[in-house]
C-alpha cells in the first residue's frame, strides 16, 4: 500500500535542484514541508514542518561535509533549536562511511551518550547495499538493503526489522521526462 509521495528533482550533477517540498501521506491525507537551505558551502539544513504553508516547524537536522563533499556529522534539533542527537561518520580507506555512531542527550541535557550505531557494506562497484543498525550494547535493531538497476540507480531501498521482517520500503523511479528522481513509500 502507498502512503505518500515526494518527488525530487536534480540538476545534471545530480545535486537538489529545489530548496523545498511536500510530502503528502495518502493514507491519511496530511501535507507537511521540508525547506532546504545552505547556510555555506559546506552545510545543508532541512527543516520539516507540520504544515505546507510552513509556519509550525516539527524539528530540523544540519549536516556538515568536509571539502571533499564527505559527510561529517549530521545534528537533530527540535523546534526550540535543542540539540537532542547527533551522528558522526567513520571512514574506510576508499572514503566510504562505514560506520555512523549516533550520540543522544540526556534527559537533563548536559551529557551526549552513545545509543546506536550504524554498520555499512558496499559491493564492488562502492555502492551502499545494506546497512545495519545497532544498539549500544551490539544488539541488531534492524536492517536495510539497497537495489540498483544494471545502470547502477537505486531502484529499492527496504528496511527490515531485526528478525528479518519486511517493515517498509521505497521505490524510486528514474524518470528522464521529468529529470529527476520519483519515490514512492510503501507500508509492508
């Protein structure tokens, strides 16, 4: 069953050619807002909002890459600009994350505490094909699987609980008429 839709569009780099859009959850009919900005060349934020008109801000992140476009950290904050989680990436020799150790505050918000943990495998071409999650203490949470056509575009992106269990998954549909990427959210 499809319960929303974003569509997204790229210029020819493949970088967002937008700064903003909806999302629509056709199960019940709700329309939010993500506002992208780049407060510099080497940041991103999005901001998700409740509302399309963008008035009643839910919470926003602020990625950080490095010159070579690396990821760095990645910083959630609430609608009051609290800081309540972050993730930091590690790198393998041919510059892919690998890991992403995630880091949230305690309930007094003084002290920044490992919960999870992100574990990524590539294929041999450096695509992403399966990401694990983890609890601090090493159990699995769940995973997810990356699909590619034979040109190499994402086709599937399906996350599973930690027995196995299909949870959801995203079809993207590559449509050159439209230049740009179509996802499509499906429930199990």
């Amino acid at each position: 069953t499809e319960i929303g839709r974003i569509e997204l569009k790229y210029d020819k780099r493949r970088f967002r050619d937008i700064y903003s859009y909806y999302i629509v959850d056709t199960g019940t009919g709700e329309i939010g807002l993500i506002k992208y900005s780049y407060p510099d060349a080497y940041t991103e934020k999005a901001e998700w909002y409740r509302d399309p008109e963008g008035k009643e801000l839910d919470y926003y992140y602020i990625t950080e890459y490095d010159e070579n476009g690396r990821l760095i950290r990645d910083e959630w904050y609430d609608a009051d600009d609290v800081l309540y989680e972050y993730g930091v990436a590690v790198y393998d020799e041919n510059g892919n994350v690998v890991r992403k150790n995630w880091y949230e505050c305690d309930i007094n918000g003084e002290e920044y505490t490992l919960f999870s943990y992100t574990v990524k495998e590539y294929d041999t071409d450096g695509r992403l094909v399966k990401e694990e999650e983890y609890y601090s203490d090493g159990e699995l949470r769940g995973y997810y699987i990356s699909e590619y056509d034979t040109d190499g575009r994402m086709i599937k992106y399906s996350s599973y609980d930690k027995n196995g269990v299909l949870k959801w998954y995203d079809a993207y549909k590559n449509d050159e008429d439209i230049k740009g990427l179509g996802i499509e959210h499906y429930d199990k």
